[in-house]
C-alpha cells in the first residue's frame, strides 16, 4: 500500500511525470533547425517552446534519478532559454545585441545576455552563465558538453535538430563531438605541418579539455577525423595549436 501511494504521489506532483520527457522541445527543434541553424522568425510565433519552458520551470532537477537525465534537462535548458531570449527580439544580428553596451563593455560590466537573469528552472530563476558555470561545468565535469550548448553564434557548435535524452546522451555527445572537430571551418588541421587551428571554446575552457595544448589535442583525437586522430593521439606533443576566427554573428535562416 505505502508502495502504491509513492508511486501515486510521484506521477501528481507537477513537473515530476514529464521531469526527463524533452519530447515537446525535438519537436520545435526538428521544425526550426536546420544545418545547427534556426529560423527564429517561426520560432517566435511557437507556443511550443513556451509550454517547454513552463515544464521545466515545473521540474526539479535534483529528484531525477539519473546523473544522465539531471545532464540532460540542464543542457535542454540552456539552449531552450537561449532559443527563447533571440527570439523574443528577432531580428537582431547577434546575440551580443541583447546586452548592454556591446560585446566589450558587456562583458566588463557583467552586462552580456549570459547574465540576464530569466531563465527558469525548478523553481530558480537563474541566467545562463549560472546555468553554464555553476551547474553545468562543476557539478557534472563532462567537457562534451561544450559540444552541446549553442550560444546562437554562427561559430558555436551546430544546434542539434532534437533535444538530448538521457538514455541516448552518450551517443549525442559522441555524434556532437565529431560534427564539431570534422567542421573544416571551426576546427582545422595540417597534418603534414602538425599543426591544428582549433575553435577559441578549447582554449575558454582549456581546463576542461586538458592543462596544456597536447593534453587538449589527446581529447580532440577522439572526435577528429579519423587520419587526424591518429596522428594527434600517436604524438599530440609535437603540434602547435592555434586559434580560429569566433563569428558572433546570429545561427539564423529564413524558410522559404
């Protein structure tokens, strides 16, 4: 009896039933994104996204039962909420256009849109530089997951076109990895001059990919092509890495 009323309880509370379904946010993802890019303008006119957001305003991530499924939502999340602040104010040219000040002076001022304080999340309402370096980069210290957030940059890894689950998360991360490292535009190697032109996230995050340029490098080799990969994991000591250019501008398209 005491059995049947817990399991009872936990599918009335709010936000307990659907805490790990992120069915209704791949729905708006496969309409709105293409190639990683969205079309903010259909975006917009979505009530979808919204009733997302209520169901994760309504979910509390600690009592999930899975490190995966906790992962999972907090990733959803970031990106929801990102999809959600350009959109509100679509069209702009960059995501730096919603802080104060610009690029430089926001993020002097602490002005950036990563700290607008509007994304809702169990009952916290917290920004996205909380959700980024608070939860996400010490409670769970999985450097995939720079692979997965999108900061609607046209150089951030590619949007993916489905929300991540938690019983297939490994694999996405995996797949994220390698759509990243085998982009010949964000990331770039020589392997006959041993050198690799890697995105600026490797050398943001440098410490979560690895104290120094070969230790990053052996991270990389797992997701780079597979003739780079070898390369770098048989001698990552003897290339020289640099960074390429970051475009801020925004990840958006037209539908016809």
């Amino acid at each position: 009896m005491i059995v049947r009323l817990i399991v009872l309880l936990s599918w009335s509370v709010p936000g307990l039933a659907a805490a790990s379904d992120h069915a209704l946010f791949s729905a708006v993802l496969a309409d709105h994104v293409r190639d990683g890019r969205v079309d903010y303008a259909a975006l917009r006119h979505d009530a979808r996204l919204s009733r997302y957001l209520a169901q994760l305003a309504d979910t509390s991530p600690d009592e999930l039962a899975s490190e995966a499924e906790r992962l999972a939502l907090w990733i959803n999340a970031y990106n929801a909420y990102t999809l959600k602040l350009v959109a509100d104010d679509y069209p702009v040219k960059s995501i730096h256009d919603l802080g104060t000040g610009g690029r430089i002076l926001g993020w002097l001022l602490n002005r950036t849109p990563w700290d607008i304080r509007f994304a809702v999340v169990g009952g916290r309402t917290l920004t996205l530089n909380e959700i980024e370096h608070e939860i996400l980069r010490p409670q769970f210290e999985e450097p995939r997951l720079h692979f997965a957030i999108v900061c609607a940059a046209v150089s951030c890894p590619p949007l993916r076109a489905e929300a991540y689950q938690a019983d297939r998360l490994d694999a996405q991360l995996d797949d994220q990895g390698r759509r990243f490292l085998r982009d010949g535009v964000r990331n770039q190697f020589d392997v006959a001059g041993r050198r690799a032109r890697l995105s600026p996230i490797f050398s943001w995050f440098a410490e979560d990919f690895g104290k120094t340029d070969a230790a990053v490098l052996r991270y990389v080799s797992r997701f780079a092509p597979p003739d780079v990969g070898r390369e770098l994991a048989a001698g990552a000591d003897r290339w020289s890495v640099s960074a390429t250019d970051y475009d801020w501008s925004l990840n958006d398209f037209k539908s016809p």
